[in-house]
C-alpha cells in the first residue's frame, strides 16, 4: 500500500515536457501548466531530501491542524472518506477511480481542514504579508496588460469573474471525476466560502454566491447583475 512517504511527482511526466516546444515565448500569455506543479513538487523533495506529501503533512498540515488533508489515494483505507458520483441520463452512477496523484491538485480534505487553512491565511501563520500579496496580484505580461492569475489563486471579481462589478474576489475550483470544489474569498468584506461536492461536473457557483450574499449583503448588486432575478 502507497504511503506519504512513496507518493512521488511522475517524473515522466516532467520529462515528457523537455523535448515538448513552447507555446510562447515567457512572459507574452498565461497558460496553466499541471507539469509546472509536478517540477515544483521535486524541487520541494530534492531541497528537503523529503518527498513533497510527507514534507506538506510536516510542514504545514500538522502544524495547523489539518489532521484530516492528504493526496488523493484510491488504494489507502481512509475513515469517513465520501464516494465520487456522476449524473448522467438522470441517473447517479459511481465516478470512476482516479489513480494519478497530481501536486497540482486532487488534495483529500474536510470542511473542519479547510476552515483551518483559511484561518493561517488571514492570521499570518502560513505566509507572510509580502508572499500573500504576490500571490494575489494578478501577473502583468510583456505588452504591460494583466491576467487575473497569480501564484495559484485566479484574481478577479465576484461573482465568479465578472469584470464589471468593483468586488475584488481570490478564488480557484477545482474538479476530478466525481468530485467538484469552490473556493472564493472576498477580501474587502472578510468573507470566505470553502464548497466540497462529491457530484462531477456539480454546478457550485450560483449556490458558493448565494452563501457569500448572506454574510455579505452589500455584494447583492453584484450578484443579481450576474444572474437576474
């Protein structure tokens, strides 16, 4: 059985990008790169002579408490662990295993955990203020224009991207089969909401709004511009 300490990033998978050419030169556009995570987790294991997931779990889950956050495993018994579903053809099926454990994502957690991390982020215990307000500014490209991206955090406006309301919001989802996450953090009002689906392909944004509107009221215009009442 696979451990914290034998979950490693495919290095085939960072090998099989050598010989792959750009898609651009660095620095003219954004693009999300799931291989770029995968080298970044090596780094993580060649720098502290750890594999990234038992670096992760020493470093920042046991420290604050996220007992219950780990990679994704189909093999290891977890207690409590929710099934994946799909619908499809009005009918639920189980969604199928997803064997790939990706430093990109697919991360098992709870709501408890999650509350935790999110209480680190606003206190200061993870990072430090300078490393937060890298990693939620939007990167500016060559021509001098922005992509509301930045170090792993989509940046842009509530309700879910929007551009044309004036309510800053951090955000990123996240899905595998079976599973669909939101988390959206409204800055300016103090309001975090974390939603954790076991549905594939679960529509969480207009329901992620309706929770933040009951904690942040004064964001309602920018909500009902996104979806008319």
């Amino acid at each position: 059985m696979p451990s914290l300490h034998s979950i490693q990033p495919d290095i085939d998978v960072i090998r099989s990008a050598y010989k792959a050419p750009l898609n651009g030169l660095p620095g003219n556009n954004y693009e999300y790169s799931n291989v770029g995570y995968q080298a970044l987790a090596e780094v993580i294991h060649r720098v502290s002579g750890q594999p990234w997931a038992a670096f992760l779990r020493e470093r920042i889950f046991a420290p604050l408490g996220m007992t219950a956050t780990r990679p994704t495993t189909v093999f290891d018994i977890v207690a409590d662990r929710a099934e994946g579903y799909t619908w499809r053809d009005n009918v639920f099926s189980n969604s199928e295993d997803y064997l790939a454990l990706r430093p990109s994502g697919a991360f098992m957690s709870t709501v408890g955990d999650m509350a935790n991390w999110e209480v680190a982020l606003q206190t200061g215990r993870i990072l430090s203020s300078q490393t937060k307000t890298e990693m939620w500014t939007a990167v500016r490209l060559n021509n001098g224009s922005e992509y509301p991206y930045g170090y792993g955090w989509e940046v842009d406006y509530f309700p879910n991207g929007v551009g044309t309301t004036d309510v800053p919001m951090i955000r990123h989802e996240g899905s595998i089969p079976g599973f669909r996450a939101v988390y959206w953090r409204l800055p300016n009002q103090r309001v975090t909401v974390i939603v954790l689906s076991n549905l594939q392909g679960a529509a969480l944004d207009q329901l992620t709004a309706g929770i933040a509107l009951r904690y942040a009221p004064d964001v309602k215009r920018a909500y009902e511009k996104r979806w008319p009442q």
